[in-house]
C-alpha cells in the first residue's frame, strides 16, 4: 500500500514544471493496478512521458500542463469518488478515463454535472463520441463500437473460403458485451451462421468451460472483441482444446509481442495502430521519449498513450489562457490533429463527432514460414457517419 501511495502521489504532481506554477491541469481516472493494468497503465504512462517531453521544452503556450492520476483499478465505485476529487479539489478542466467501460457512468455523471469535458484516452469509445455526440464526451482510443466488427466480419468475408460458421467472445462489461451482440446480429445480414457466443467475467481464472463450449458450436471462425486477457486466453484455451479453426481479435497495444508470442498462423489482430514494423520516423520519436522517462514498457505498448498526448497538445494549444472547461471543450469540438503516420489517417473532431471522420483498418497475423509478423490486410476505411 505505501508504495501505491506514493507512486500516485509523485503522479499528481505538474509533470516537469515548479510547484505553484500556473499550469493546464487535467485529472486522469485509470486501471494503474489491478487485473487489466497491463492494458491501460502503459496508456497512462506513455501520455505522461509526452506531456512531460513538452514541459521540457517550454510547456504549451508557455504553460506547463499539470497531470494528476488517480487509480481507479477498473471499479466504478473508485471512478466515482476519482472524479469527483479531480473536478472539486483539482479544479481540472478536462477529465479523461482510461479504464474499463463498468467505470464510464460515474464519471459521464461528473463530467454533465460540472461541464468539464471528458477525454477517453485509451479506454474504449462509447457510442456517445460518435456522431451525434454528446457534447462533453471524446474519444482517440484505436478502438470504437460497431465500426471494429463491421471491418473484423467484412476481413473475414473476403478471407473464408466456403461458409462461415462464426462463434463469438466477450467480456462481462457492457461495451464489449454490446459489441459482440450487434457483431452476432451483423454476421447474419453477411451470409454467415453464428453458432456460438460466450461471456467471460471478468476475474476468470480458467477459460477451458467457456471454451469448450464455444467449441461444441463447431465455429470456423472466432471474432472476439474484449480486454487482451480475455481475448488471448480464449483462443489459448481453444487451441488447447484442439479446436483448428481461424480467430480474430483487437490488436490492442500488447498485441505485438503477443503475435510474435504465441506464433499461430491462423491468429489475426486488426487495429488502426501502425505497428513498429512499419519504422517510422514517430516511431524512433517515441523510442526517444520512453528512454528519456524511463518507461519500463515495451515501446509497442507505447502509441496509444502517444496519440493522446498529440491530441492534449493540440487541444490546449487552441485553449487561450487562462484555460477553463468550456474554452477546452470548445477546442476539443473542432480539431484535427496529424498523428504522423501512428494511422491511416489524422485525427478530426468535428461539432457533432467526437470519434473521427474516418477510421482506417489493418489486419495482421504470424507467418510462420518467413518467421515474422506479416499484414494479412493493408488499411481500409470506414466513413464514420450518424
């Protein structure tokens, strides 16, 4: 516990900038600890690491930005009393969430309650960033409802050969639950035959009952769209059971090495992250600024967290000082932010969409014949529309 505390503590102090210095500050909510960390502390870290790079180099508009981080290990319960402390006591003027979408409601609660803006920064986006959205909520996490099955079922039409006998996982949590639901109904106006759906808790120890069911329904095919753990542990569970099918799933930030891991030829992750394989020039930018931190994660674990911290920029960039939640929220309603090749295309918000334009996908799997991580499909977009 004494060491939770004062990670947290150093955290909630102005990143790189004198105590007592005017500063932007902005209150993040995250699973730092707990069973899905290793999904969303990275996020954290790396957002942290790039806004502290700015402070080095004279803050934004001559301000340092002020990131305070509170732990909320995926419960709402913590989400709530989070938010409430980083609107009354830290005066933020801009909340972000990067954590399980069980915490969303608390927070959104806060956020229309008080009329700060709120940024979700690696956690999943909630269909009220999509057109029309909600005039509080955004979002530049890779991943969105409905558009993600819509790319992952239309991969998996041109790849089959033959029918589809598709089966589906998720987690126990309301948006991937709500995404696997509108995927199953969305498989039968393609032309294939769900057969199968299985929702894991999220405490599961042992995927082997879920599984085993999932493999009676004899699918070909598996889409899962759900935290890593769920996602991988499944497929792991199914090759144990000797089921030979292909599976899909989100390339969340771990999903590199996990390829390169597990080394299946028939497991395929679809993202709209550029992997480290494509040797940006962003790509050395946030080998860079992970040194100089001293980020302990791996650097593909890193882009996420990288991308939110291009959009923060940005964002404040067009706030004028002195900064408030409206001014922040007007910024936020219309930018466009180039990401340097991290996707397919830049970033935009517009008034009514707080998701972006347009959201581009690609798809990649293990060869094992060349021994490496190849793409099985180059990005293809999807208009996003009301």
């Amino acid at each position: 516990m004494k060491k939770l505390i004062c990670t947290l503590a150093v955290a909630a102090l102005p990143v790189g900038a004198p105590l007592g210095q005017d500063a932007y500050v902005l209150g993040v909510s995250a699973a730092m600890t707990g069973p899905v960390a290793g999904g969303y502390a990275p996020v954290v870290d790396a957002m942290r690491a790039y806004l502290e790079h700015l402070n080095g180099k004279g803050g934004i508009n001559g301000k340092p930005v002020k990131l305070v981080v509170l732990d909320d290990q995926a419960q709402p319960s913590r989400a709530a009393a989070n938010a409430k402390q980083l609107v009354n006591q830290d005066k933020v003027v801009m909340l972000l969430n990067t954590s399980l979408s069980s915490t969303y409601a608390p927070m959104v609660a806060e956020a229309k309650r008080t009329g700060v803006p709120l940024y979700y920064a690696g956690s999943v986006c909630p269909k009220d960033t999509f057109p029309p959205a909600d005039p509080l909520q955004f979002c530049s996490t890779a991943f969105g409802a409905t558009l993600d099955s819509q790319a992952a079922l239309a991969f998996v039409k041109d790849r089959a050969q033959g029918p589809v006998r598709i089966g589906f996982a998720a987690m126990a949590i309301p948006v991937s639950r709500g995404e696997i639901d509108y995927a199953e109904g969305l498989s039968k106006t393609l032309g294939m035959t769900p057969v199968d759906k299985q929702i894991t808790p999220p405490p599961t120890p042992d995927y082997t009952p879920f599984a085993t069911k999932l493999k009676e329904g004899d699918p070909n095919w598996v889409w899962s769209w759900a935290p890593w753990v769920a996602q991988v542990r499944m497929f792991e569970a199914l090759r144990r059971l000797g089921w030979e099918g292909r599976y899909i799933t989100w390339a969340h930030l771990n999903a590199e090495q996990e390829l390169e891991r597990i080394r299946d030829g028939e497991l395929y992750v679809i993202g709209t992250n550029a992997m480290l394989e494509d040797n940006l020039p962003v790509h050395a930018e946030i080998r860079a600024v992970a040194a100089r931190a001293n980020l302990q994660h791996p650097v593909s674990y890193l882009t996420e967290g990288f991308v939110a911290g291009m959009v923060i920029e940005q964002a404040l960039k067009k706030t004028a000082w002195p900064p408030t939640p409206a001014k922040v929220q007007a910024a936020m309603s219309s930018l466009k932010v180039d990401l340097k090749g991290l996707r397919g295309a830049p970033l935009e918000w517009t008034l009514d969409n707080h998701f972006r334009t347009q959201q581009h996908y690609r798809v990649w799997r293990w060869d094992p014949k060349a021994n490496r991580i190849v793409r099985a499909q180059d990005w293809k977009s999807i208009d996003v529309k009301p």
